[in-house]
C-alpha cells in the first residue's frame, strides 16, 4: 500500500500514510475545506447557517453542528 499523499510506502504507525507529516497534511486540507462530502440534503445546509449565525451571536469560532 502506497501514501495517498505522497506515495511512499505506508508505515503501520500511521497508516494508510508514510508519516506523521503526510497525516497531518491531510488533516490540515479536512480543516480548510479542500475536502468535503458533498450532500445534496437540504437540512445539512440549514444547520450549517444556523450554526454559523449563533456562533457569530455567541462571538465564537463556528463549527461543526452536532
């Protein structure tokens, strides 16, 4: 099995990665929104908004609504 960002072989420490390095990237690209799930519900969306707009109230950093 090869590293999904690199290539590498796989490490059994992290895998499916070659690194601690390579895990985190990936994290990293989770975080900042260069993956995402795409969803077609529309509830998904109204709990997002909701969730951003009582964040914004409450001065908080918006997240993921539970």
């Amino acid at each position: 099995m090869t590293c999904p960002m690199c290539g590498r072989p796989t490490e059994e420490k992290v895998r499916p990665f070659c690194s601690k390095r390579c895990a985190d990237l990936d994290l990293a690209r989770w975080f900042n929104g260069s993956y995402a799930v795409p969803s077609d519900d529309l509830n998904d969306t109204d709990e997002l908004l909701d969730a951003l707009d009582e964040a914004s109230r409450s001065g908080e950093k918006p997240g993921l609504p539970h």
